[in-house]
C-alpha cells in the first residue's frame, strides 16, 4: 500500500489539473466568441493622402477612403470623396487626417488666400521690411489687430 500511494496521488493531481485546465480553456472560448461574432461597424471616412496647405484646392489624388472602426466617427467628416473635391483648405489639414466640412471653404470659393477672409473683412498688403517682419515674429496665421490713423498735411492737401 505504502508503494502505491505516491502514484496513486501524482495520477490524482495530474487528472485534476488536466480537468482544470480543460475547463478553463472552455470557458475562455465562450467568453470570447460573442466579442469576435459582433464586430464593430465600419463607415467609409474620407482622408488627406497628403499634407494639404491653407489655400489649396482639393483634387481627387489629395484624397483617400479607409473604413472607420466602431461608432466615434469625427463630427462634420466628409463621407464621400466628391463632397470635397473642388472645395479650398481653410485650415492646414495634415496627412492621414480626417476630411472635415469645417476645414473647406464652399465650392464655388475657389482657392488661395481670400478665402480666408470672411465677409464683411478686408484685406490689404503691407510693405514690411527686415527689421519690421521679425520685430513682433508674427506669423502666417496669426491673427493681428491693425489700426490706421491719418494726419492730413493742410500744406500738400494729402493724408501723411
């Protein structure tokens, strides 16, 4: 009896843990079968193949579609690639992001920098030479208030 005892408990433990570890594999398969039956639904979202500048007209080759996964789609996003073409960038819209409506002007704006200028806003150039441009370090972009006062020369009759 003393002999067989030994093997008698190593048989023991080995059946018990076989059926352990064949439960526990049952189990994990059920758990994971719903979550891999009920996939994620996908929508076709249309991207930036490229970095696209402010002021650049939208062509078919600036574009790409790829399927979003699950349900946080970007708010405004373009679903198909013709509601974009033609319409110019109003925001720097960087490589493999997210066409959104907010970042395009309306089609019939065009390109190019005026339309950046909202209705009602005017813009005029000013002539700014290498110790005026870096004084302030303003930027492409960066939005300025500008105030103009004229003093008229009563001798020459012209504003100064």
């Amino acid at each position: 009896m003393r002999k067989t005892r030994p093997w008698f408990m190593l048989a023991l433990a080995l059946v018990s843990g076989g059926l352990a570890a064949f439960l526990a594999l049952r189990y994990i398969r059920q758990q994971s079968t719903p979550l891999l039956a009920n996939e994620p639904a996908k929508a076709q979202v249309i991207l930036a193949a490229r970095s696209l500048p402010v002021g650049s007209v939208v062509t078919e080759a600036d574009l790409k579609s790829v399927a979003w996964p699950g349900g946080a789609l970007p708010a405004g996003y373009v679903r198909t690639a013709a509601e974009a073409i033609g319409h110019g960038v109003i925001t720097p819209v960087a490589e493999n992001e997210p066409i959104l409506a907010s970042k395009l002007a309306t089609k019939d704006a065009g390109g190019g920098l005026p339309i950046m200028i909202k209705d009602g806003m005017r813009a005029m150039s000013v002539r700014v030479d290498e110790v005026v441009g870096v004084a302030g370090f303003v930027l492409p972009g960066t939005h300025v208030d500008v105030m103009l006062t004229l003093d008229k020369n009563p001798s020459e009759g012209r504003p100064q």
